[in-house]
C-alpha cells in the first residue's frame, strides 16, 4: 500500500452490503444512493457486495443438476459470478446516479486466498490497485466471498465470505471501522422472531460477539469478528434501508467493570446441530486424532467435543457438528469406526441454546440457574459445556424456540414489548 490513509481528506469508508440488501433493483437503486452520498461527502468508499437475494442457492441447484458430484474448482468459479454480478449492477448504478465507480471481482481487488476450494482462507492483500481508483475519485465496489490462489484459481471463502473481505480490506486500508449494512437493526439480545421482547444491543465485545456467532447467531460471522478483533476494527451492524444507531462491535469493553457488570448479555440458538458419538474398541491417540485430521480436512466445526476412556479399553468420543454437514461425515466416521472395531451413531433431533456474556466459568451460578431454568420448563439438556463467555446445552430440537424465551426471561433480558421487524440474525 503505497498511500497512506491520512493522505485521504476525510480517511476511506468501507461498507458491506449482504445479498438481501440488494435483492431486488429498487434495493440495488437505495444502496447506491447511500454510497453516493457518502462518496459527495468527500469520503473515498470501498464497497463490498454480496450475491443478490438467493442467487448462491440459485447457482448451487443448477450446478448439482448437471452434475451431482461436481468439482469444486468449478464451482468456486460459478459461485464467485454471484458477487460479481452485484458488484458490477451496483457499479453501473452509481455511474447512472453520476458517481465514477469500478467494480473489481476478488482476484482483480488484490486478495490472495489459500487453503481448500469452497472454504478458503485470506492470506494477503494488494490494495495498490482500488488505492489507485480512489486516488482517481472513483468509488470501488469489490465482490466479496472470493480470492484467487497462487495459481490464479478462483476460491471462495466460505461462510460469512463477504464480512470477512470488508473486515481484511478495513484492516489492510488501516481504516480501524468497517460498516456492515444488513436486513437487521442490530445485534439482538435473542431472536427478536422467538423472544418478543429482544433488544437490540448498543454495543457488544468482540469475544461476545464471536462467541454468539459460533453458537448460532448469523448476523456476522465468527471469522470476520476474529479478524476484526486482531486488527483492532470496531465493526458496525445497521439496517440498508431503516435508520437507527444499530450495534457497534468493538474490542476490550467493559473489562474493567467485570465484577460489577451484567454477566449474561445474550441467548442465542442453533437448530444446525447434530450429536455424533463414536465408540470404538482399538484405538490409540493416534487413531483419535486421525478423526479430527479428517473433519479438520473436510472444514467441519467441532463443538462440545468429549472424549473418555472406557473401563475395558476402548474410547468413546462425543462431540455436536452443524447438522448439514452429516451427509459429508456420516459414511466416513462410520469407516473408521468400522476398522477400530466400533460404531457412531447420529442424532439430528438436537438443537443448541446458549447464553453469552463475560466471567461465567467463574460465576458457576450462572450454568445452575440456566439447566434449573430449563428443567423447570420441563425441557431436558443432554450435553453442556461452559467457557467465560459461553455456557452451551444440547435439548430436544422441539424445545429450542421455547428455551430461547426461558433463558432470556430467566436472565433479566427482557425489554418492554414492542414491535419489531423480523429478522435473520439467529
């Protein structure tokens, strides 16, 4: 990066804006009346877009009816068509509305990605060439969720693939705030569909947030939160279309009124859960961590994971994986069970509640009221697992919606009933 961002009149504004947001012409139309007020301003704006509406499904389906197997080098290639359909209509639009723009696809905005095909990872980033457009005064839109390898191949990023690029591209550019605009207000204290009186909250700790993200929340990513927090972006949640201060996520808030403050912020839930139990006669630490290898391999999230020696020998291992990620493992785990002289048995009747906050390891109290809240309710958690800023139960997935509000009344978050838009954070 040749030009330093103080060389910049008023520093350069990086946006996101999440496939809803653009979903239709009149939605690609507002979008791009925001960027141009923010461009006339005397703001340089980098824009990163995602796929319009279900255009990545749409993509998806047509892709496994040719071919049921597909390579996923091709379909990296499909997918990334996707953003970089809306980074050029949004491009195009902000020209009609008089506003020099360029639209720029991963490889072309300078990212370098790495690791497998459909779950690739930012190694670096280039940003010689959108500095130069904004040197030219032309607002730059880049298509999010992609990269190119050392070989020049398209790779996708992988879930939350857009956040992330807006967060590297805010880190690399040293701009120390990414705006992310989305069909939510806010980061919620619950499912605002669920618990009626949800709250947005003003401001979240990274670590909160990540851990919401990795226990069910989807209004960002787990990945991009992680980024932010290293390069010290503060990310800011708001609505495309609806005005309100929305949620501010920032590092290291709070930390010193820890002893005083509210320990649980939030309940979050997640119904793309399966159990996975393996039990298996002749086995060894090396064998154990093949398992891992493999799920490592295949970019498969572990949570709740638990292993234990059994009486004759043997190991039992436990562990919750997302449930549409069983028709990749299921065939395989049963293979090596197989060849250990064991079995794994699948349970995808299961669902994820979690409550989320800061110092609840140290406050034991916390995971007592939370399964005495749920007992009550007559709604039986299976595993549980419990950090500073998660405790996480298995229940029945018939008994996710109700926990939701359980826990949420039962922990105080409650706010004054009111009317609020639906949502699809969570």
């Amino acid at each position: 990066m040749d030009l330093p961002i103080s060389d910049f009149s008023t520093g350069v504004l990086v946006q996101k804006y999440g496939g809803s947001s653009l979903a239709t012409d009149g939605q690609v139309r507002a979008v791009a009346t925001r960027v141009a007020a923010a461009h006339r301003s005397g703001r340089a704006v980098v824009v990163v877009a995602s796929a319009r509406g279900k255009t990545t499904d749409a993509l998806l389906r047509a892709a496994y009816e040719l071919n049921p197997d597909p390579s996923w080098r091709e379909l990296d290639l499909l997918l990334a068509t996707g953003e970089a359909a809306s980074a050029s209509l949004l491009a195009m639009t902000l020209q009609q509305q008089g506003v020099p723009a360029v639209a720029l696809a991963g490889a072309q905005s300078g990212i370098l990605a790495g690791g497998e095909h459909g779950a690739g990872v930012i190694v670096a980033i280039d940003t010689e060439l959108a500095l130069r457009h904004l040197r030219a005064g032309k607002v730059v839109v880049v298509a999010g969720f992609q990269g190119a390898d050392a070989d020049g191949d398209i790779v996708t990023l992988g879930r939350g693939g857009s956040d992330t690029t807006a967060v590297a591209i805010a880190a690399e550019l040293g701009t120390g705030r990414c705006e992310i605009y989305t069909d939510v207000e806010g980061v919620y204290t619950a499912d605002p569909r669920i618990a009626a009186a949800a709250r947005i909250m003003p401001v979240v700790d990274m670590g909160v947030m990540t851990e919401m993200s990795l226990a069910g929340a989807k209004v960002m990513h787990s990945r991009a939160v992680e980024l932010a927090a290293l390069y010290g972006v503060d990310i800011h949640v708001m609505h495309s279309s609806l005005e309100g201060p929305g949620t501010v996520i920032r590092g290291g808030i709070g930390e010193e009124m820890l002893e005083t403050s509210t320990a649980v912020q939030a309940v979050v839930h997640d119904t793309d859960v399966a159990r996975v139990a393996m039990r298996v006669e002749r086995i060894d630490a090396h064998s154990v961590a093949e398992v891992f290898r493999f799920l490592a391999h295949k970019s498969i999230p572990v949570g709740m994971a638990a292993l234990s020696e059994g009486d004759e020998g043997g190991f039992s291992v436990g562990m919750t994986v997302r449930r549409s990620d069983v028709p990749d493992l299921r065939k395989s785990l049963r293979e090596m069970a197989a060849r250990w002289g064991g079995w794994v048995e699948v349970n995808e009747e299961v669902g994820m509640l979690s409550v989320v906050g800061t110092g609840l390891l140290s406050r034991p109290q916390y995971a007592a009221r939370m399964l005495s809240a749920l007992t009550s309710a007559d709604i039986p958690a299976s595993a549980v697992v419990t950090s500073q800023l998660r405790i996480s139960a298995t229940v029945p997935d018939g008994d996710v919606v109700r926990g939701v509000g359980v826990l949420h009344s039962e922990f105080g978050l409650d706010a004054e009933a009111r009317d609020l838009r639906p949502a699809n954070q969570f």
